[in-house]
C-alpha cells in the first residue's frame, strides 16, 4: 500500500437550503451538509445516495496538491 500526503480543496456551492435560525447552530448545520455532499460523490460513499442533493448542490475540486 502506498502512503501520500497532500491536500485537496473543494469548493460546495447550495442555493435554497432550508436551514433553521435562532439555535446557534446555523452555520453547523450548513457546514455538516456540505461536507456530507463532498462525501457523498464519492463512489465508494457508505452514505445512502437519497441524502444527495443534486439541485441544490455543486461540489467542485479546486485544487488538489498530492505528494508520491
């Protein structure tokens, strides 16, 4: 098995999430769903792809920077 180090960067944008505010938990919520969409277009995803949400979401890779 081969080792790497790196970094990738990904880029979510979401149009009409619906969001509760007044919890304090607004931006958790947000951040959690996102990184949920990353995850989840991924081919090997253990999450049920029903909780993909292509209409409101577009993940992008920016930029990936891998070490060998």
């Amino acid at each position: 098995m081969a080792k790497f180090s790196g970094e990738v960067t990904f880029k979510v944008t979401f149009k009409d999430l619906g969001v509760p505010v007044g919890f304090g938990m607004t931006n958790a919520i947000i951040f959690h769903e996102c990184a949920t969409q990353v995850g989840l277009n991924t081919p090997w995803s253990r999450v049920e792809k029903i909780y993909k949400k292509d209409k409101r979401f577009k993940v992008e890779i920016i930029d990936k920077k891998i070490n060998f």
